[in-house]
C-alpha cells in the first residue's frame, strides 16, 4: 500500500493520499508469542461479551477450552492488554503516581445535547502476528467517533494526540475518563483544565461508569476487528479509518433512532439520554 522507495511520492505524500498517520507507518505490532496471542485473543473476545469476567473466571473459561494455564500468565496477559472486571477491584491501568483525584460527575445526570459529555478509552487491536492499542474520543449524545489513535505502547503520548484532534473540532463541558495513567497524567489533565473543561473520572474498576466507550468496543470488534487479520500497521489503520467513517456517517443506531451519529451530531437533539 505505501512504497517506501516511491520513485515520484515521499512516504509523507503517500500517507496523505490514502488517508494515513504518517507515523503510524513506521509503528510494528508489540509482540508476544504464539501461544500468548492466541490467548489474548481469546480473552479479548471473552471479555467482549463478558467484563464482569476478571482473571479467576477469565482462567477458569481458559481451563474449560482446553488450556492448561495458570492464572499467573493470565492475569499478566489481562494487565498487558490493560483490562479488568467491571465491578471495583484493583486495576490493571494504574492511575499516575500522585494524580489529582476526580469526582465522577454523570451518574443520574441526563444528556441531552452534543458537546456536553465526551468520554474516551482504550482497547487492545488484536492482530495477525501482534497486537496494537487503540484509543477514541466518543460524544456521549450523538455517538460521534471525534478521534482515535493507534499505538503499540500504553505511553500517554497517542492519547494525548487523540485529545488534541478531537478538540480542534471543538470542546465538551465535561470529559469523562477512567483513572489509568494516560489519563491522570498532568500532561492529560492540565490539557483539559485549560480549556475550562470539567474533568469526570469513572470510580475504581467500573468500567460501565463509562458505558457509550464500552459500547463502542464491541462495534468496532465485532463489526470489524474480529472479521479481519491485519498483518501489517497501516493495514489496521486503513481499516479503522473506514470503519469509523462507516460508524459515524453510514451505521444506523437504535438508540438515536435509527439516525446516525453525525447527523444527531449536527442536528442536535434526539431527546434525552439518561446515564
């Protein structure tokens, strides 16, 4: 797809054409091995469907299919893939060193407009021969993909980056978050206060206080991740790009009534959701 040694086009020129993260063409997969791939894949979709599973039933489930496997390697496995049960318990994403404590500021809160809530996380991208991490920014409201970013390290940098190009669309009231370091990092935090924007952090080990993120993982798993084998990068990131335009402007959703994200995101009403 992209020539390195293009007679006429630069790698630059290339990415542009096609849509791509010029840095995300020089990212390789972070790698496990083989077994330990096949694993987490089969963690990743188990808990897919069920993240109320931490790594006692998650080893259980393992066991049942056939694997003799310890829950040492499993939990290992679950902390590098940055998951963790729904219901409070140690998390796998540890909070910055001295990160300032949030309040969650959405539970009984209605949404009733765009722009009043954003929210965003990240999910691990299985792939052919290794693994990348993905993380987006969602309108509560609308649904709306805002941004979303590539990386094959859990550095603060890609969300960081992901932040900036959704707030050069324009900016929420409030910005909800998990407490992993990425996000309680002073980096994160002090982006957000200097927009003047409200900072909402899910409690420890709830996952569902940040329901419309969780929502969207398992669209673009099962929609898409699950139904490819990306080998190669700028492969997965075409992919994705297709896939996000598909969900924001194409994708028919239920609970907008069978309107699509960009147009409630433009539109600005659809009623009230409640949290």
């Amino acid at each position: 797809m992209i020539e390195p040694e293009h007679p006429q086009l630069s790698v630059r020129r290339q990415c542009e054409l096609v849509g791509l993260n010029r840095s995300t063409f020089y990212y390789r997969p972070a790698g496990e091995s083989d077994l330990n791939l096949h694993l987490m894949r089969l963690i990743d979709k188990q808990y897919t469907k069920t993240p109320f599973y931490g790594w006692p039933r998650m080893t259980a489930q393992l066991r049942r299919q056939g694997y003799a496997i310890n829950h040492k390697r499993v939990r290992r496995l679950m902390s590098t893939m940055g998951l963790q049960a729904i219901h409070p318990r140690p998390r796998t994403s540890m909070a910055a060193k001295g990160h300032k404590v949030y309040p969650y500021l959405l539970r009984k809160r209605m949404i009733t407009r765009p722009n009043q809530v954003w929210s965003t996380d990240i999910t691990y991208i299985p792939m052919l021969r290794g693994f990348m991490y993905l993380v987006a920014v969602i309108d509560w409201y609308s649904r709306y993909v805002l941004a979303w970013q590539l990386s094959n390290t859990l550095d603060g940098r890609f969300c960081l980056d992901a932040l900036e190009r959704a707030l050069a669309q324009g900016q929420p009231d409030i910005f909800n978050t998990d407490q992993g370091a990425q996000f309680t990092a002073l980096a994160f935090t002090s982006r957000l206060e200097a927009a003047s924007i409200r900072i909402s952090m899910d409690g420890r080990g709830r996952a569902l206080d940040n329901i419309f993120v969780e929502r969207l993982w398992r669209s673009v798993k099962y929609e898409h991740v699950y139904l490819h084998e990306y080998a190669r990068v700028p492969e997965l990131e075409k992919g994705l790009h297709e896939y996000f335009t598909f969900y924001n402007h194409e994708r028919l959703h239920q609970s907008l009534s069978y309107q699509t994200p960009v147009e409630v995101h433009s539109a600005g009403h659809c009623g009230p959701i409640g949290t």
